[in-house]
C-alpha cells in the first residue's frame, strides 16, 4: 500500500534498494546530499549533482529535466551518513521559471526496484522558492524511514546547502548550475501541454498537525555515463532503459543503450491535469474574488483537499508573521525604555516622560502595522472559505452543510475526511476544515480524561465521557457514509455497557457488523477476530497469493470503535490491541479509542507507545496540535451532528440500506 505522504509525515522504508522519482512539469535540477547523525554535510564530496553525479549508494541525473530517476542504495552508502535529502532546483539559464509557485507543484515517489510505489508526496505550499528540500531518508534506530520535507529557499541552491552547513555552498550552487548549463549536462525541455510526458499525478498526503514532534568520508565520485550506467550503485539496473521514440528524452544524449526514459512508471500518458477554474473577471479596478477548486489536481475533490490544505499553511504563515511582528515590537519598546531609564538626563525634567512616550507610540504603530496586514490575509482567507466550505462534498463538509440532505452512498472512497476544525486566538471566528487522510494510516485517540476546556464547559467527568463518546460516533458514521457499500465495517466494544446511549444511532440503523461487544468475554472475541484477519492478510500479502483468502473472510477496511478503555480488558487483550494498532492499518484494520489516559496508566509504560502512535483529540476545544511549518497550538474543535438535527440517522440508514442490497 502506497503511504502517500504530506509536509512532515515519515514512513518505514521495507527496502534500501530504491528509486526516487520526481516529476516537476518544467526542468528540474535534481541533487542529493549526504549527511551524518548531527545532520552536517562534511564537504562537497557528500553532494551528488549534476557535475558529480555518484556516491556510494546514490546517483543522480547530469541533466535538468521534467522527470528524474534517483539510484538510492541504502545499504551502500557510508556508515556515517544517517540522512540522505534529495532537493530539487530550477535552472537558473534564464530560459524558464525562476519560482516554483510559478510552476505546478513538484510530484516525487520512492519506489522499489520494480516501480512500486512505497511513499510519495506533492510539494504544495512553494511560492518564491526556487529550491526546495523534497525528501529525506533518514536512519532511526537501525532501520531506514522516508519523510515529505518541502522545505523551500528563496535564495536558491546556495541557501539551501548553506542552511545545512557547507562552506563551499556559494561556488558549488555556481558550479551545478554552470553544468546544467553547458552541454555536460543538457536540458529536456519541458513536454507541450497535452504530451505524453505531461502526464503526472498530484495526489497528496494524510496527516494532519499532531501533538508530536517531528562515513567513512567517500573519495572522488566515478564519472560515467548517466544515471543506472555501468557504475550504478550495487543493486541497480546495469542498463538504462530505452524509451520508446518521442517521449520527450534528450535522443543525442550518448550511450550504448539508448537514452533514459524519465517519465513516472505505472502511470498512463494521459493529458495532464485540467486547470483549476478561474474566477469570472471582475470590474475593472476591483480584485478578483476567490473560487471553490482553485487548486491543482484531477479531480475536484483532490482540488478541494489541495485547496483547504493551502489555507491552512496560508493561515499559518500569516498568523507567524504576525507573531514575529509583535514581538520585534516589544523587544525594540523594552530596549528603548531600558536606554530611558539607563540614561541620568532623562530624569531631568520632561525628557523621561516624553521618550517613553515615543517609544510607547512607536510600539503601537509596529503593532498596528503587523494587525492591517493580518486583517487583509484574515479577509482573504475567509472570504476563500465562506466560497470554499459551501462546496466540500460529504466526506469534508460539517454536519450542517446541506450536502448532506443530498447524501447518496458514493461509489467510490473519498481522498481525505474530516474530522474537525482548526482556529488560531488571531484568526477567531475563520475556522479550517481538520482533513486526514484516508485510508486511514494511524488510528484516532479521543481523549475522555480531561479536566476541562478551553472555555471552562465540561468540567463534569461524566459529561466529558459522554462528549468524548459522541464524538467518536460522528466520525465513526462519517467514516461509514463516505464508504462505497460493503467497503467499510464496523465494530463496537463497549465492555462495561455505558456508551448505550450514544451508540444508538449506530445500533438503532443496524450498520454495525454485530451487536456492540460486552465484558470480557465480548472484548476477547472481537479482538481475536480481528487479529486472525490481521495475520490471514499479512499472510497471504507476503505470499502473493492474495486470491487464497479464505471463503467469506471481509475484505472491507475494519474499523474497531472501542469505549472506556481499558475497562474489560485484561493482559492478553492488551497485547492483542497493541498488535492491531502496529499492524493493522497495512492491511486495512484501524482504531478509535474513546480513554481516559490517566485510567489507561495501570499498564505503566506498555500503552505509552500505543497512546503516541494514534493521533489524539478531544471532545471539546483544547491547543494540543502543532503544525509542521512553524509550530503554532492550533485549537481543534470537533465535528459534531447539531443538536436535535436528524441528518445522521437519515444518512446511517442510506448507508445500513445500501449494506443490505450489497450482502
């Protein structure tokens, strides 16, 4: 299963012999650098570039060009590297873009050796930039991992490789760019709209912002002929592959085996994507207002989801601004009142006074300076949702979105799903929409444990549990209705039998695939039930002989809801959870726990990791998520059905409806 990745998110690599696939729209330069456990490049010998296109366990492209393959040996590289980053840089000839947000997003895949796809990412967000950190696969704890960077440099190369600490960054940015070029390393030109090699996918990534956080020195590189040449790293294809005639490859490029096709495998040569719609043209001298979709991808959907995630790293990025602006301001008053108070003449007379003033005068106009520019993004921004929330399909509109009143069962599974929304204290009422992705790749911890709220409302514990239930409910049948018929099941453990309530409209519309499990004996069942399918698929994966499944074995991704844990739980049961929240997500097993950490302790450390690898949320407004690009507490609040609406049980018995008709 491909984990497909966004903008801080890591995944386990399975293999070391790999290949990095970029496909950018418009030339590229592709790079990589090596670098050790404190994340420090030792010289220009650990950079692999167009001009020195080898190290051990690593090659790279000597051609600028609209798609690149990476060689990545993993077990060949240095003891001593523990990170490899794989940037992407526009040509600086003079003859094409100079800023990647002039350009559609940078799409790059890691693959196997036979084309599969094992984690991929788009590289959305990039304005000025013209050089960007893609990726990094990185060394933890003896085992290798891949994470989406899309760190950008507006300074080009030079930054980029200053900012991991090379000396040498200037000449060598200078010298990369002299060999793209020269013929050393000749350019392919970007394919015409509608080309075979105009074809790329923008598919993006589910996380969301979470509550954690984030050699031998190699002699001269061998000079040979191109990527996958007879120095390819151990592993590696001996012979470039040739591409068919006319698909956009540079045919003069010399070598015995003809020229690389750089076009993405596994992917069909279609016409690129649509363009987005564009707004109708506005009165002249009034700006044009913002349009639902106006993202890239193939689909409205996944411009929709491109479209929300570029708000929120907008909201971000102003809101940071903003914060930095502020705090310029109170440093520079306070230094100039300690100057004040430092200074024996300003106690004569009016001088004291009047300086303090000034400096009070001049705080208040940085400040209000900083507040009219994040007024006018705030305005933008929630002028782009007022357009954008009324279009989000079922999958990500609230509970009170009409949408819903429309609802059919879909045929196909949504990119992403919401499950609640995002403010910052600055941003106040704008909300953004929380979306992950789906299928789910790590499960969901509703926090029933609390004290309370940001506003002080449920401090009650009982309240709190019910909150925590209700919430879990929503995203469970949320879960179920963006589902196609028979492609989503769900089971209950309720062991003490407390959750009847809440559970009713899930009971009462018999989308359940069984009564909700009750007491001990309840709880040992459902999970063993679910830890056979677990081991029966992993079994068979491995094997290749997905078809020997056997007879009547549910194939549909399994959600496993489970209230007050760890009531009715004993070691054994422990264990069993552990192994399916590890496991279970490859082969479409995934939880939402509804628990009270602090209960959950009994265990000491053993749940830790459990509690860690889930992404926990509340039942009420609380700061407990970080971005990736600056960090910011985002309020989180969840997606809740409006009180006394019926629009939930009238779309869970569509969905129990459709369940019926598909059994």
């Amino acid at each position: 299963m491909t984990a497909e990745l966004v903008r801080g998110q890591n995944h386990p690599l399975s293999q070391v012999r790999l290949e990095v696939r970029v496909s950018a729209g418009t030339p590229v330069v592709a790079a990589a650098t090596l670098s050790d456990e404190q994340g420090t490049i030792r010289g220009v010998e650990w950079v692999a570039h167009p001009g020195a296109a080898a190290l051990p366990g690593l090659e790279v492209s000597r051609q600028a060009a609209a798609d690149h393959r990476l060689a990545v040996d993993l077990d060949a590289v240095p003891d001593a590297v523990h990170r490899v980053d794989v940037l992407l840089a526009l040509p600086t000839d003079g003859r094409g873009p100079v800023r990647f947000g002039a350009v559609a997003a940078p799409f790059v895949a890691v693959t196997g050796l036979d084309g599969t796809e094992v984690a991929t990412y788009t590289i959305t967000g990039l304005d000025a930039e013209s050089a960007v950190v893609a990726l990094e696969l990185y060394r933890r704890q003896g085992a290798w991992k891949v994470r989406a960077v899309g760190q950008g440099y507006a300074g080009g190369l030079a930054e980029l490789l200053a900012d991991q600490g090379l000396t040498e960054a200037h000449a060598l940015a200078n010298g990369i760019q002299a060999a793209v070029a020269q013929s050393h390393a000749r350019a392919v030109p970007a394919p015409a709209s509608g080309t075979a090699d105009a074809d790329r996918a923008h598919r993006h990534a589910g996380t969301t912002p979470d509550a954690g956080g984030h050699v031998t020195q190699p002699g001269p590189p061998p000079q040979h002929a191109g990527p996958y040449g007879h120095d390819a790293p151990h592993g590696m294809p001996a012979q470039p592959t040739p591409a068919p005639a006319g698909q956009g490859v540079d045919p003069a490029r010399p070598g015995p085996a003809g020229p690389v096709d750089y076009t993405h495998p596994g992917r069909q040569r279609t016409a690129p994507p649509p363009p987005p719609p564009t707004a109708p043209p506005a009165p002249q001298g009034q700006p044009t207002g913002p349009v639902a979709g106006d993202a890239t991808g193939w689909s409205m959907d996944e411009r929709l989801y491109n479209q929300v995630w570029g708000m929120f790293e907008d909201l971000a990025r102003t809101t940071a601004a903003y914060r930095s602006a502020v705090d310029f301001a109170d440093s520079r008053m306070e230094k100039e009142l300690d100057q004040v108070l430092s200074d024996p003449r300003s106690r004569i007379g009016g001088q004291g006074d009047a300086a303090r003033e000034a400096a009070r005068a001049r705080h208040a106009d940085l400040v209000g300076q900083a507040r009219q520019a994040l007024d006018r993004d705030l305005a933008q921004l929630q002028a782009e949702a007022d357009v954008v929330e009324p279009a989000l399909p079922p999958a990500y509109a609230r509970w009170d979105n009409p949408v819903w009143h429309g609802y059919r069962v879909p045929m196909e599974m949504p990119m992403a799903l919401r499950v609640g929304d995002l403010h910052l204290p600055e941003s106040d009422p704008l909300r953004i929409p929380l979306l992950v992705r789906l299928p789910l790749e790590r499960g969901l911890w509703i926090d029933s444990g609390r004290a309370g709220s940001l506003d002080g409302s449920f401090a009650d514990s009982h309240e709190l549990r019910q909150g925590a239930m209700e919430t879990a409910v929503a995203l469970a049948a949320r879960l179920l209705a963006v589902h196609p018929a028979g492609e989503f099941t769900l089971h209950v453990i309720d062991a003490a039998g407390s959750a009847a309530g809440s559970l009713a409209p899930l009971t009462r519309s018999g989308v359940l695939a069984g009564p909700p499990a009750v007491g001990a004996a309840g709880v040992s069942e459902v999970l063993a039930r679910l830890t056979e399918r677990v081991d029966l698929v992993q079994m068979a994966v491995r094997g290749g002989a997905a078809d020997a499944l056997p007879p009547g074995l549910d194939t549909a991704q399994q959600l496993l809801l489970i209230n007050d844990f760890p009531h009715g739980f004993d070691d054994r049961a422990v264990t069993r959870l552990r192994y399916l929240a590890d496991e279970g997500p490859a082969v479409g097993v995934h939880l939402l726990m509804v628990a009270d950490r602090e209960d959950a302790a009994g265990y000491g450390p053993l749940l830790d990791p459990l509690w860690r690898s889930l992404l926990r949320l509340t039942p009420v407004a609380d700061d407990h998520l970080a971005d990736p690009w600056v960090g910011h507490a985002w309020t989180y609040e969840p997606s809740l059905v409006p009180p006394g609406s019926q629009i939930l049980q009238q779309v869970l018995t569509q969905v129990a409806e459709a369940r019926t008709k598909y059994m």
